[in-house]
C-alpha cells in the first residue's frame, strides 16, 4: 500500500501556511490559536520566550490544517461565529473526523498516493448552543444524519478537504505525486 509523502503529525508548516491552506482570515486563526483550538506543535516555550515568539515561529502538522479547513468550511455555511468553534473540537465525532488517533488522514493521504479513494463525509448542524456531528462513510449516507433531515444542517466532504490540505501541503514541501508506474 501507498504511504504518505511526509509525515501528517510533524510540525512543519509556519502560521501564513496554515492561513494560506486552511483559508481562514487571519484575525480567525488568531482567535483559533489563542483559544487552543488550533494547535500549535512546535517545541514549547518557556514563558519569556514565548512573549518574543512571532506567528510564523510557530509550526503546525497537516492534521492541524485540516482541522483548520474543517473550521473554515463550518464557519462558510454561517451556522455559527468563531466564538462557537470552541465546541467543535470538544464533540467527540468531531475528533473521529479529523484526530490523528482515528487515522482518518493518513488512509485518505494513503488514498490520494494510490488512487484508490476513501471518501468520508460528515452532517453537521447547530442547535441549542451545541454541535451535532454526524461523520459518516460513503456507503451510510443513505441513512441520513443522526438528528434527522429536519434540522438545518450541512453536509462537508471531508476526505474532499483532507485531500485538498495533503496535497496543498505537499506543493509547500515540494514533494511530488507518484504517478502510476513512475518513481516519485
């Protein structure tokens, strides 16, 4: 099988990466990053540095900019403003879709290198000051969201924004696709 071109969870990409891909205004990001939503994996300050530290010495994985880009496509359909995003991150169905734990990103960054795609998709609505987020695969959709079709709600493809983030992270790397039969 494939294997991904670099590594998901290493903290490679500076702050105007992680704005660039994930297309979130910055004062968003900001906000993202100050509320710990967004993290920031590069190696810790002790607090006297990181009063110096600057946006762009800060690095983030590409699991960080997909988070990101599921941000910024929740925050496009308007369903909620960014003081809300807090309680995206804390949805436990939120975490299978987009954590590291789940490997969610590495069987889609898998997919992208071998032609042979996963796609996961995710129904999500805001009601009553909270989330409900539905991830599912292409093969349950036809059972709809878990909180039914009456609520107002979106549908995100998310292995269509994973794929996106992987191989826009991968032109900031300057890492190549393999094509069939060809060496990378």
């Amino acid at each position: 099988m494939a294997q991904e071109k670099f590594p998901l969870d290493l903290p490679l990409f500076t702050f105007s990466d992680l704005k660039q891909v994930s297309k979130l205004a910055s004062g968003t990001a900001d906000a993202l990053l100050h509320r710990e939503v967004i993290g920031d994996e590069s190696a810790k300050p002790t607090d006297a540095k990181k009063k110096r530290r600057t946006r762009n010495q800060r690095r983030f994985s590409a699991i960080e900019i997909a988070k990101a880009r599921f941000i910024a496509e929740l925050l496009s359909h308007r369903l909620m403003d960014s003081r809300n995003v807090v309680s995206v991150v804390n949805d436990p169905k939120f975490i299978f879709a987009v954590d590291k734990k789940e490997h969610c990103m590495w069987a889609i960054a898998r997919g992208v290198e071998s032609d042979k795609r996963i796609e996961l998709y995710c129904y999500a609505t805001y009601s009553d000051k909270k989330w409900k987020i539905d991830p599912k695969f292409r093969n349950e959709l036809k059972d709809g969201p878990c909180f039914g079709l009456n609520e107002p709600h979106v549908f995100i493809p998310i292995s269509d924004i994973f794929e996106k983030v992987y191989s826009q992270c991968k032109e900031l790397l300057g890492v190549e696709t393999q094509k069939k039969g060809k060496p990378a």
